[in-house]
C-alpha cells in the first residue's frame, strides 16, 4: 500500500502568551481533529485506524498521551487508539512517517497524523528533591530547551540551542547580516503567502484566531539589526533570526489510494519516503543535511531532481548553515512561502505544518518532487521526501 496525504488541517500558530494561550494544550490538539471530520461527511470517523501526534513537552495538559486526549475531546469514537510520539522539533513529521509506516505495511488505510504545542502553557516543575527543602530548591521552566541535564554531558552539548547555531553559523563565516535577511524574507514571504490565500482550506479559526499571529509584515532591515544578541554580547543570533515560541496544532489525513477515492478526495501527495539522522548535540543545526541525503536516497531520487524543500526556520543561522552544505540547491527553491521565522515554531506542530505546505506548494505551482526537513535538539534531523499526484 502507498501511503498518501489526503487533506489537512491546522489552527493559526499563536504567539507566546497570545491568543490561543487560554486554550488548553489537549483541547488545541483536538481543535483541528474536530474541523477534519467535520469536512468530510463521507468519512465514518469509525474507519481511522489510528492518531499519532508529536509533542515535544508532555509536562503539562499534554501528558500522558496527549494524542489519546485528544481522540476523546475531537468527536472520535472512544475505541480509537492513540500514540504521542517526541522527536523534539521533528515530532510532526516523525508522527506523519510512522502514520506512512502503518498505511504501507498494510496496517491501517486511513491514519490522522500531526501534531500540537502549547509553548505558552507550558508549566514549571521541580527537580527531584533528594534533602528535605533545599535551600537553591527552584522551580525550572519546561518551555523550551535543555532542563535537569546529566552533568556527565560535556557543556557544549546541553549550551542553549541558539548559541549552538550562532557557533555552527559563526564558523561557516555566516554573520548577522546573512541571518537578518533571511528572517527579512521569511515575513515578507509569508506575508505574500497569506495575502495570496495559499493557507486558505489549511487554517482554520480557532478561539477567534483565524491568521498567524507572529507574522511581522512591516519588519524592515533596520528594526532586525536594531535587535539586540540574544545568546552572547557579540553574537549574530537575535530573536528577529530566530523563530518564536507559539502555540499550534496540525492534523493530517492520511491514507490509501482506494481510501482517497472512497471518500472523494485527490490526494496532495504520495509519501515517498522519510529518513532521520544524528549529529553531535551541539551541532544539531546541520543534521537536516544527512537526513535529506538518506531520505532522496530511499526515494531513489537526488537533490537535483527537488522542485521545493521546506526546511524549517528554528534559526536562520541553522537554514543558511544547511544551504552552506547543500551546494548547487537553489535558494529560491527553499521555503518560497516564508517560514517558521515568521509563522512561529510550536515544537510538536511545526514539522507536520512544513510537511503539508510542502505538499500544498506542489499542488498548487504543477506538482514534482518536494522535501520536507528539520532540524531537532540535541543533535537530530528529519527529512520526509513527497511526490505530488
């Protein structure tokens, strides 16, 4: 069985503390479940086999299987299974590959994939407590970033994530101005993506959210090189450059060919393949680079042959350093419809949302050979290869 991808649907990607944070983290991954079944009224919610959903916190409303939460608030029948999946910043795409796993080893024919973050929600939590109430007992902050790290780790490896890309980036001689001009573009094209109604049948309201809420059209060269470093005084890493902490969930549709045309539906693309790869931790922002190699390579393809590759945006510093070592790709062939930079970055989601944008492109500008990649902390990447139909 082949495993395609027949529709999808997210929420706008709020910003931190922004307007979808009054909604709770296991009620936001059901929101887009709900809106799926809703649109296909020939889909007998009873024929998904399973939701699979990534999530990178799960130290909250998200616990304990957040994706199961979700089946039981959505309107899915209470016999469906479920499984969280966590691959950090790759957990979207990780949870739409093993959905493809179940569809081509004959397992399932219709799988809902995807996957949510509630980053302004995220709570803090104590360590273990080995004395009784320490004097430096404190709370730690589970919204992003390493938290109680062994302390047999060397110190590069548990460093902040953006220090580890401003290192990488630093050494391929990329400065600030390179990364400022990527994030410029990101919001420019973003922008012209909403403007020209490319998210239009993906995004759909929720709590009175109907755009994503992090866009920055009026950005402009001069506001993004009047931002201070973020992670060293002489740094080239800014919160301009980077992506932003939000809010999000994606669910997808996936499923055989019979299943599509029982149901209606032209599939946007066949999954071809998907690959993961690793890297030492403190360069985790060129792991996408071996993944995309590995997946092209089980899909029979080469870098030569992609029409787009959506890479997603956790750092400009990490985009450009991966461009660095794929020579010969064409940079207009790289996120045309802007990025995380400016679309925001819920972690469990992301991945899954660049997955369905770059199915959409496809669709939408004549089909051909896409790749979807992302970079994951502690020193992981993913690549998920699509043919459109």
């Amino acid at each position: 069985m082949e495993p395609y991808i027949l529709d999808a649907v997210r929420t706008p990607f709020g910003r931190n503390r922004g307007g979808l944070s009054g909604v709770r983290i296991d009620d936001l991954a059901a929101h887009p479940i709900t809106a799926l079944i809703e649109r296909h009224p020939a889909l007998d919610p009873g024929r998904v086999a399973e939701v699979v959903y990534g999530n990178s916190n799960g130290a909250g409303e998200d616990n304990r299987n957040v994706a199961r939460m979700a089946v039981l608030l959505s309107g899915l029948p209470d016999t469906t299974p479920a499984v969280t999946v966590n691959r950090l910043c790759g957990s979207g795409a990780e949870a739409i590959a093993q959905a493809a796993r179940l569809i081509k080893t004959g397992e399932a024919d219709l799988v809902i994939a995807g996957g949510v973050e509630g980053m302004s929600r995220a709570p803090y939590v104590l360590p273990p407590i080995d004395q009784h109430l320490p004097r430096d007992l404190a709370l730690l902050p589970t919204t992003i970033g390493w938290r109680m790290a062994n302390p047999a780790f060397p110190a590069r490896w548990t460093e902040s994530l953006g220090a580890s890309a401003e290192r990488v980036a630093t050494a391929k001689g990329i400065g600030r101005a390179e990364q400022d001009d990527w994030a410029l573009r990101s919001h420019q094209r973003a922008h012209t993506a909403w403007q020209q109604g490319h998210h239009d049948g993906f995004v759909t309201e929720c709590a009175g959210l109907t755009r994503d809420e992090s866009l920055r059209p009026g950005t402009t060269p001069a506001a993004l090189a009047a931002l201070k470093p973020a992670f060293s005084a002489a740094g080239t890493v800014t919160a301009g450059n980077s992506s932003p902490i939000s809010d999000g969930a994606v669910a997808v549709l996936l499923g055989t060919e019979q299943a599509a045309a029982e149901l209606g539906v032209t599939p946007l693309a066949r999954i071809a393949a998907s690959a993961v790869a690793a890297l030492a931790p403190d360069r985790f922002t060129l792991a996408p680079v071996p993944a995309i190699h590995a997946a092209l390579g089980r899909a029979g393809r080469d870098l030569a042959g992609i029409d787009v590759l959506e890479l997603n945006e956790a750092f400009a510093a990490m985009v450009l350093s991966c461009l660095d070592e794929l020579p010969g790709l064409d940079p207009e062939r790289v996120n045309p419809n802007g990025g995380a930079i400016a679309l925001g970055h819920p972690i469990g989601a992301s991945a899954a949302r660049a997955v369905v944008d770059c199915a959409r492109h496809l669709r939408r500008t004549g089909g051909g050979i896409g790749v979807t990649a992302a970079c994951i902390g502690v020193g992981q990447g993913i690549a998920v290869v699509l043919e459109s139909t």
